[in-house]
C-alpha cells in the first residue's frame, strides 16, 4: 500500500492509491488500516486524495469501514472539504455513497 504526502499550494496533502491493495477492495481489516491514516491525516487539516484507479470492485464493507465510518468522526460538510475522490467508476462511487447513506440513515434514526 502506498500512502503519500505532497505539497499543493502550501497546504500537505495525503494521496492513497489504492490499486497498490488492489483492483478488489473487501476487508473490514484494511479498511480500518487505512482509516486510521485517513483520520490522522485529516485532524491535521491535510487533504485526502482516494485514486482508485485500477480498481474494479469494492465491498460494502470496505467501504463503510473506510469511508462511511469516518462520520463517526467529522461531520459530513468536513468530510466532503478535505477529501477527493479521484479515478472512481460509477459502480466504486455507488457502492461508496450508499455505504454513506446508510451509515447516516442509522445514524439518524438512533438520534
């Protein structure tokens, strides 16, 4: 897995490239790995650049764990301001907004 910083216009980015896991994203566990980065990298104010180039398919567990869980965090209007992703197909980005929806929806309904 590569993880990696970059300079952009003043301000430290973090870019995950996620082919370096895979074309099939599906553990629970990795995902939680990655979190952890993505977390960190975000309570210091960095930009989060996802490129999922090469990848094919990704579970929805992966995705809740990844991504979807980091609600549990920051707030949505956070997430959407410090993260980009990049290189998604339609069927990566569907499966990452309905673990989103859901994740929100329980969310909601235990408020």
């Amino acid at each position: 897995m590569v993880i990696w910083c970059y300079y952009c216009l003043f301000k430290l980015n973090m870019k995950i490239e996620f082919k370096d896991i895979g074309n099939h994203l599906g553990t629970r566990s990795e995902a939680r790995e990655l979190r952890s980065f993505i977390i960190s990298a975000m309570q210091k104010g960095q930009r989060v650049v996802f490129d999922f180039d090469k990848v094919e398919i990704i579970s929805n567990s992966f995705a809740d764990e990844c991504f979807a869980k980091l609600t549990e965090e920051f707030n949505l209007d956070r997430i959407k301001s410090q993260t980009h992703f990049q290189n998604a197909s339609p069927f990566v980005r569907a499966v990452i907004a309905n673990s989103f929806k859901e994740r929100l929806s329980r969310h909601h309904a235990s408020s």
